[in-house]
C-alpha cells in the first residue's frame, strides 16, 4: 500500500532540500508553504548551510567616502567566498543608494565632476541598466532611496526617492518630497509630501527596512516614518513609552528585519559596566497596513557586558549572529558562545559609513527594454 498523502517528510530531510535550493525567488515561496518551513529557514544554522551548499551570497556592502569618492566593499560570514568577491566590486565612484534581497542594487555612477548616472545593477551576474534622472534631483538633495523587487520574470522593481532643500531652514516642519520610480512605465512620478515636525529628520546613513510592501525610517525624535508601497501612504508611529524617552544610559537605536518583521535594537550602557554595553531587540507583530504593534514580551536580549568597541550594530545576520561595525572594522558575532566568527578589515575604507544587507543567487535578471 502506498504512503498516505498526508504524510510528512522528515524536517532533517526538508531542512536539507530547502538549503540546496539555488533560486531566491524559489526560497522565499518556501516561506509561504507552512509555518514550519518558515520557521526551518529562520534558523540560526539555515543561512550559512543555505549559502555553503548553493554558493549564493548572503552579507552586506560597506560603503565610506575616500577623497570625495564614494568606495565599497562586499563582506559576508564565510571567508571561503572571497573568490566570489571581485565580481562585486563596483566600478570606480560609484555610489550605492540602495539594496534590496533580491541582489539588486540602487547606485549612482560618477562620470565627471558635474555629471553622474542613476542606474540599478545586479553585480553577481554584472548586469547593469541605466535610469533617468529622478524630476526633482537638480533642485533637490537625496535623503534616503528604497528598492523594492515586486517581480521577476521579467524584473519589476519600483524605488522609492526622499529628498529635500538642499539648505535646512527653521520652520514648522520639515519637508520630505517624494518620487517614485517604476520599472514597468519606466518613469519618475511625484506623490505627495511628506512633513515632520521642526526639527524632526530622518535619520542620516541610516538605511530604511523593507518589510512586505512597507519601508520603514527611523527619526532622529525616535519615531518610525512609514511608507505603504500599494497605498502610497505614510504614517508616523512612535516607539513605546520605554524605547521612545531618551536617557543618559541609551546609546542608539536601530531598525531591523528580524525573520520577516520589524525590530529594533537598543544599545544602552549602565553607568558601573566599565564601559561595556547591553544589546536587545524589541519586535513586532505581522506587519499592519496602518499601524504597528509591539508584541507583548517582545523584548529578547541579544548581548550583555559586550565591550564597547563592538557595540555599535549594523545589522541582525540570522537569529543567532550580529553584524557589527568598529572604527576600522566589521564582525560577524556570534550571539550564543559571544564569539568573533569572522572579523573583515576595512583596508579600502576608513569607517562603515553606510551598510547595505545584500542577498544574491548567481541567476540572469531581465531588466527589460530601455525605451
């Protein structure tokens, strides 16, 4: 007699299937199968499994500004891939606006000093499509840019531009405008603005998180700036009572994606921890189309005592390992045995300036036709 329809196949077995599977676009369906799937591609063993048995890329570009050009570097878990590493870097002053986890990339190429080209790139596979100026960059200086990969056969991407006066003036409130760039029409179009109250900014180098159809920015007054891909609405929320009052022992915030959800990450500091710091992640529920809530309990310490000069997080690599930023540095920490899995000097960079999360399968891309 044949096996019943409803039986299952063991997680080891699935686990190993879903680590060998080359596509990203196959993997984040995965996601979508069951609950426990999803939960077996969170897990802190997954990704570096993931990455080892298809040769994908899973790290972050690291990017600094040297002699008023703009460098890179593309940093990832296993040193084994550096052989991979030249087919990312990116041509000389080019500047990355934005990244998304479908290996593409946002940049700008400097071609001369008053001439430069917007363009979207997949470095994996060095292909590369120029894009036209946004409407308003002449008169505007770019805040923040978001790229968001909504299809793949051929590519659909839309990407996201903040921007303002070039000059912050005193006034009531601060003036974001935005545009969006569709690949689909292949044009710029203008939405409404965007105010936040005086002096409330966007963060600086501070990278918006994607989350579904939403990006997320954190300002400088602690709130969350949110925009609604489909709806092309914004809305401000502010942090819980707790997170959003500054004290004397808090160091920064941080907004992240941790397994498919908003969170933040607070370093604070006690004032008889010779200098050591504590981190913790606060998260919240599946993400609203209109508001965002706290989960209950949903604190979740990450480091405690950790020395401080590691204790500026750019990023949560998987459940169980940090990426952290130095002065002249970055590591891979592992949170459980508070172990240095891999420590990358920035020889090429004097500081990680800006940090990009990046994921990459090898895959062609269809840009489609430039009109």
């Amino acid at each position: 007699m044949g096996k019943s329809s409803s039986e299952k196949l063991p997680t080891d077995i699935v686990f190993d299937i879903i680590s060998r599977t080359t596509s990203l676009q196959t993997l984040d369906t995965c996601k979508s199968v069951c609950k426990e799937w999803k939960q077996l591609i969170y897990e802190s063993s997954f990704m570096p499994l993931y990455c080892q048995n298809t040769n994908n890329l899973y790290g972050y570009f690291v990017q600094d500004v040297r002699k008023s050009n703009y460098v890179s570097m593309f940093v990832c878990l296993d040193n084994n891939n550096n052989n991979k590493l030249p087919f990312l870097r990116l041509p000389e002053n080019t500047r990355i606006l934005a990244s998304c986890n479908q290996g593409i990339l946002c940049c700008l190429k400097k071609r001369n000093s008053n001439d430069y080209q917007y363009c979207v790139c997949k470095p994996a596979t060095q292909q590369w499509q120029d894009l036209p100026k946004p409407r308003l960059d002449d008169c505007t200086t770019t805040v923040s840019m978001a790229i968001m990969v909504l299809g793949s056969t051929p590519l659909r991407y839309k990407i996201v531009r903040l921007s303002r006066d070039g000059s912050i003036k005193e006034s009531e409130y601060c003036t974001y405008y935005c545009e969006i760039f569709d690949s689909e029409t292949r044009a710029w179009r203008k939405i409404q603005d965007v105010n936040l109250p005086y002096p409330e900014l966007i963060r600086d180098s501070a990278q918006p998180v994607l989350i579904n159809n939403s990006i997320h920015w954190l300002t400088n007054d602690n709130n969350i700036l949110k925009f609604n891909l489909v709806q092309e609405s914004f809305h401000i929320f502010t942090l819980p009572e707790h997170l959003h009052n500054t004290d004397n022992n808090r160091l920064s915030n941080k907004l992240v994606e941790y397994e498919g959800r908003l969170g933040l990450v607070c370093t604070t500091q006690e004032e008889d921890s010779n200098n050591n710091v504590n981190m913790e992640l606060w998260l919240t529920d599946e993400d609203n189309e209109s508001k965002i809530n706290w989960r209950t309990n949903c604190k979740k310490v990450l480091i405690n005592d950790m020395v401080e000069r590691y204790a500026n997080p750019a990023g949560i690599y998987n459940a169980g390992i940090l990426f952290l930023k130095a002065a002249d540095e970055v590591v891979f920490y592992k949170i459980q045995d508070r172990s240095l899995i891999n420590k990358v000097k920035l020889d090429r960079l004097r500081d990680a300036r800006e940090v990009f999360q990046f994921r990459s399968d090898f895959e062609r891309v269809d840009f489609g036709r430039v009109n």
